[in-house]
C-alpha cells in the first residue's frame, strides 16, 4: 500500500510540475497545445476510480506513459535548458582554470621574488667577505690578521647559511610551482 501511495504522489506531483514549465525560462518552448490536453486527461485520470482501483504497477506504468508524452512535447524547452545548463558549466570551467592561472603566476612571481632576494642577499654576504678578506690582508700586514680572520670565518659562515637559505627557498618554490 505504501508503494502504491508513493507512486500516486510521483504521478500527481509530475502532472503539477508539468503544469509549471510553460511558466519559467524557456517556456515558450513548450508546445503547450500539446501539453495542456495530455496534462487534463493525466488529471482527470488521476481523480477517477480506475486509478483509484489502479495497484502500483498500473500507476507505474501511467506515469511511465505520461512521462513520454510530457518529454515530447517539452523537447524543445528541455533542450534550452540543457544548453544553458551546459553553458554554464563552460564559463565555470573557464573560470577556474583563469583562477588556477593565475594561481601558479601568482606562486610562481612569488617564487621569482624569493629568488632574487636571496640572490641579493648572497651577493651582499659575498661582498662583506670579500670586504673582511681584504681588511684582514691588510690586518695581516700590521699585525691584527687574527682578530679579522675570526670574522671571516664568521662571514664564511653566514655566507654558508646565505647558500642554504636560498636552496631551500628555491626547492620550496619549486614544490609550491608543483604543487599548484
């Protein structure tokens, strides 16, 4: 009885949804001349007493029947709404991959600046040894070259440091650019 009452419900509820699509976006699209009268004679079928005495296979295949008919004279409107249905899942596809774009160029612009910032910052360190190297040459020649080459290990050491800063940075970049 329960699947008899589910199947009525399907049907009455497929005749009112039936009714409704002349109203909405592309309903000029429906041939309701043909409509109209298959949706009437659905009606008055679903209130008589055969459908009344009618078991659930015999609902089943009412709706199944109307079902066909409705499609038929509702292909048009259906396939407007399938075309835009379609058209939109386009210009969202396109607007992700724009999104997705400009996601890898913003990580890899982001990647391009660490790199050069830590070239810079390398370059700097490099020049600062270079500088101590020098001061310490000219330390070695009065006498003071002990003192100055503590600092140029210490230099050596942030230029090291420098190195492995910036070879991490550009194997985090690269995982990002991968990753995006």
């Amino acid at each position: 009885m329960a699947a008899r009452s589910a199947v009525f419900n399907e049907l009455e509820g497929y005749v009112l949804e039936s009714r409704g699509l002349s109203s909405r976006k592309h309903g000029g699209k429906v041939d309701v001349a043909k409509l109209t009268p298959l949706l009437d004679e659905a009606e008055d079928w679903i209130y008589s007493e055969e459908a009344e005495a009618a078991s659930a296979a015999a609902l089943s295949e009412k709706l199944a029947s109307l079902r066909a008919e409705v499609e038929a004279a509702t292909a048009a409107y259906r396939e407007a709404v399938a075309a835009d249905k379609a058209a939109e899942e386009s210009a969202l596809e396109a607007a992700s991959a724009a999104a997705a774009a400009e996601r890898a160029a913003a990580v890899e612009a982001a990647a391009a600046a660490e790199a050069a910032a830590l070239e810079r910052a390398r370059y700097e360190e490099e020049a600062r040894a270079r500088a101590l190297h020098d001061a310490a040459e000219v330390a070695a020649a009065r006498g003071e070259a002990e003192a100055l080459e503590a600092k140029l290990e210490v230099a050596a050491l942030k230029l090291e440091e420098a190195a492995a800063r910036e070879a991490a940075a550009v194997r985090e970049a690269a995982a990002a650019r991968e990753a995006a």
